[in-house]
C-alpha cells in the first residue's frame, strides 16, 4: 500500500456490494477491476450498467473476468461490458 491508502475488510455481500457500487458511482477517471464470478442477476446487472454508463462519460473502464467464472454472463452484459457477444 502507498502513504494515504487504507482498507476496510468488509465480511459479506450485504457489506461489500453497496461501498462497491457506490465506489463504481463516484469513479472519476479510472476503474480496473478483476472478478472470478460473473453470474446472472441483480447485482451484475446494477455493475454492468454503471460500467457502461462510467464509459460513457469518459471513464477509463477495464473489466477482467475468469474465462469460467464468466460463463453465465448474459450475452447483453457482455456486449454492454465490451466484449463481442
């Protein structure tokens, strides 16, 4: 970690998935980010959407997802993500 970073260990989807979105939300310039799973439902669908929209408005986006973990992606999260459905 650099001088003026920190980290918070968030245990479980309840807490890590609304700090994340609205992490997503406020980007301003960049988002990496790395995932394992990729599976149909609300939550994904709230992620692929506010990518798309970061996109849109000038934000540098990269998403990485595992080949497998991924096979359950819908073809519009995947196109709305970037890759060729």
């Amino acid at each position: 970690m650099l001088p003026g970073n920190q980290i918070e260990v968030l245990q479980n989807g309840d807490g890590f998935f609304p700090r994340f979105l609205a992490d997503l939300v406020a980007a301003r310039k960049t988002i990496h980010w790395r995932t394992y799973v990729w599976w149909k439902g609300r939550i994904t669908e709230q992620i692929a959407r506010i990518l798309a929209e970061k996109a849109r408005q000038g934000v540098e986006v990269r998403l990485t997802v595992d080949a497998f973990g991924s096979t359950k992606m819908e073809d519009h999260q995947s196109r709305r993500c970037g890759r060729p459905g």
